[in-house]
C-alpha cells in the first residue's frame, strides 16, 4: 500500500488541491508502521513545494 500512495502523490503533485485530498487518503489507509516511513519519504519529496500542507497533516501525528 505504502508503494502505491506514494504513486498517487506523484501524480497529483502538480495540483495542492489533490495533493491534499490524496494525502489525507492515504494516511487513512496505512498501517502505523508504514506512516513514519511516508513521512519522511513526503518531506524529502514535496517539503519545497507542500511543507504547509505536510505540516497540517504530520506535525502532531505519533511517529
């Protein structure tokens, strides 16, 4: 699952919009153990462009 939200985010990166709907999804879907390492994969891929949205979502959360 891990592989295939990251695809996700890929593809909608282009629009903030859907890059947040995306990233809300796809927290709901994996597992604890797979969210710290998404995280990190989502602040090395979009923290230039989506830092604000990344923090609304990650800043707080456990992990």
């Amino acid at each position: 699952m891990l592989e295939y939200v990251k695809t996700i985010l890929m593809k909608v990166s282009f629009d903030r919009r859907l890059f947040e709907k995306e990233l809300r999804k796809a927290l709901n879907l994996l597992i604890p153990d797979e969210i710290q390492v998404f995280k990190e994969w989502c602040y090395s891929k979009f923290s230039g462009k989506y830092e604000p949205v990344l923090n609304k979502y990650f800043i707080g959360l456990a992990g």
